[in-house]
C-alpha cells in the first residue's frame, strides 16, 4: 500500500456484495461499483443538500470518471468514502475511494450541477445550499 495519507472522508457508505453482483469470474462488476458510488453521491445530497433546494430543482451528474484499481469480491466489506471537493457557481465536485478493508479497489471523481426544474438549466447555489454542503468538503492534509 502507498505511503500517501489517505482522505479522511466526511461521508461513509456501505455497501453489501451480492452472488447477483458477479461476473463469470466471480469479480463484483464494473457497474455495481459505479453504483455505490452513485449511492455515495445521492446519499450526500439526497440527506444534506435536498431539505434546502426547491421542491421542483434537481440534481443533475454532469461528469464522471472512474478508475479500477483492484478486484472487489464475494464476502469483501466494501465501503465508499465521499467528499466534495469544489463548489462551484452551481456545480459540486466529488471524490470518492471505495474500500475493500485497507486497500482502495477504486476511485471516482464527479460533477453534480443544480438544476431549476422550471427553468431546466443550472441554477446558482446560495449561501444556504453552501453551507449544508460545507461540513462535507475533504479536509485539508496538515
């Protein structure tokens, strides 16, 4: 493993291995990952961000990359750690590491934009959405 300090993530999220999960060589797919992140994503916005957005905005991925690093696996005890990264005019980067016990087994980095569900373009994030958004940016390494 890397000598690199690893983030220390706001958010955790676990996630459950399923024999439904594997491919013929009995490795969780790449679209199964995809969506833990997206379960980390949602979470944090669904929970923090959503009670201070209009009922009709909507949260709109606009970039993702994904980088597979190691085999996840049947009985692995995956979870995924996520923090914002940026907050933008409307965008919210993330970065998110899922974990298999100490080693990572992949990365994501996304953009999420607000979006004004009359108006169907991105809408600014305000002071209010700033701050339920703060308590999850990556903390600066010391």
């Amino acid at each position: 493993m890397s000598s690199t300090p690893l983030p220390d993530y706001p958010m955790w999220q676990g996630a459950i291995v399923r024999h439904a999960d594997l491919d013929p060589n009995d490795h969780v797919t790449n679209s199964v990952i995809c969506s833990w992140f997206d379960d980390g994503r949602y979470v944090l916005l669904r929970r923090h961000l959503r009670p201070v957005v209009e009922a009709s905005d909507y949260f709109a991925l606009v970039m993702l990359e994904m980088h597979f690093l190691q085999e996840v696996r049947m009985f692995d005890e995956p979870r995924v750690g996520t923090a914002i990264t940026r907050i933008g005019r409307s965008s919210i980067a993330m970065q998110q590491h899922l974990f298999v016990g100490e080693r990572i087994a992949a990365t994501a980095t996304s953009v999420t934009v607000l979006g004004d569900g009359v108006a169907r373009r991105a809408r600014p994030l305000s002071e209010a959405h700033r701050q339920a958004l703060a308590p999850f940016m990556l903390a600066e390494a010391p």
